[in-house]
C-alpha cells in the first residue's frame, strides 16, 4: 500500500493546511492538535502517519517538519474535556491549532469524518493520515508534542506510567489508579474515572 501523498492537497488551490489531533482516548492528559501547511518543494522524507513510525522516527520527523513548514498546534485541557465531551474538546483544539498558524489558510484537511467548523472550506477525510500528507505530518506534530506534556506530567504524578503509555488506560495505569487514586490531570468525565470516583464516594459514605 502506498502511504499518504498530496493528492488531496492538488484537488484544491490557495493555502492547505492539514489538521489532526491525538489524545481522545485516555484517562488522562490534554488532547492536542497540530495544523500543518508543507511546503510542497521542501517536505521531509518519510512522513507517515505518526502510528507507523517508530518513536525515534517520530522525533526526527517532528524537527524537520517544524523547520520546514508552517506549523499550529493547539490543545484543549483536562476541565475542558470534562466540561464539553472529548468532542468538543477536540474541535477547540484544532481552532486554536489553526489560529496559531502564521498564516491563514483557505482550505482545510481534517482526520475524520466530523468537520471542526473553523470557519474555513474544510474537507474531512477518514484515515487522512494515511491518505493526506500534511495530515499525517500533523499527526506526528501533535503526537510528539503530546508525548512530551505526558513525560513532563509524568514526573510530578509518577505512578501511573504516563511517560510510556500517554494517559491510556494500561494495566500499569489502572494499577496506579487503584493504589493511589485519581490526579487533577485524569479525565472525570470518563467512564472509568468516573467509577473509582464514585467508588470512593460510596466507601467514605459507609
């Protein structure tokens, strides 16, 4: 199978700008997007999307595409998360990832099938990260930037793993959650969360 191209991009003229985002799934942590407008005569080798590149791949990547691209990224936290549904949550992130752009863009490329409403002509795309180059360029964007927050998080919440696992819902994580209860940086929202902390509700009420 051949991986993403800008074959999608070609389809439109003026300013492209690819947009996708990681961390809908965990217990814990931001979710984060990254807005990505290449330059299609300087666009680094082996871009991918970020789940097929190994983390060193990932890194190497992310240097390049920063110096060599226009770049947005933008997240929404934790309270916002809990506040709107991880939907919501995601599309503020994408608007702050585009409005963080140096430039504006006339069309947009988005991973998945929801369109974020930004304002702009967009088009979604199911698995555009392994269709559209600069959405796959995006996904590594925000996956290492997202990893970087969750190591940086990790250290002062060291107990739940979240320099390997980035918040999912591990064993090593679900462990944590059991011996030493849940941070102000885990997603009450969610069902899992929810349960330990209404668990606990029930026990200091016996």
């Amino acid at each position: 199978m051949n991986g993403p191209d800008l074959s999608l991009e070609n389809e439109f003229s003026g300013v492209i700008v690819g947009i996708d985002e990681v961390g809908r799934g965990p217990f814990a942590g931001p979710v984060v997007a990254a807005a990505i407008i290449l330059d299609p005569n300087n666009i680094p080798e082996g871009i991918q999307d970020s789940k097929k590149l190994s983390l060193k791949k990932r890194e190497i990547l992310f240097d390049q595409i920063m110096q060599r691209a226009k770049v947005g990224i933008g997240s929404a936290s934790v309270a916002e998360i809990d506040e709107l549904n991880i939907l919501q949550a995601t599309f503020i992130a994408m608007r702050r990832a585009v409005k963080s752009l140096p430039i504006a863009p006339d069309v947009a490329l988005v991973d998945g099938n929801k369109d974020p409403d930004l304002g702009i002509k967009t088009r979604t795309i199911v698995k555009g990260d392994s269709k559209s180059l600069s959405i796959a360029a995006a996904s590594i964007v925000a996956k290492v930037t997202r990893d970087r927050e969750m190591l940086t998080l990790s250290k002062t919440y060291p107990h739940y793993g979240w320099e390997k696992n980035a918040g999912y819902g591990t064993a090593e994580h679900r462990k944590g959650l059991s011996l030493f209860g849940v941070t102000p940086q885990h997603r009450r929202s969610f069902a899992p969360i929810r349960k330990i902390l209404e668990s606990c509700k029930v026990k200091n009420q016996q």
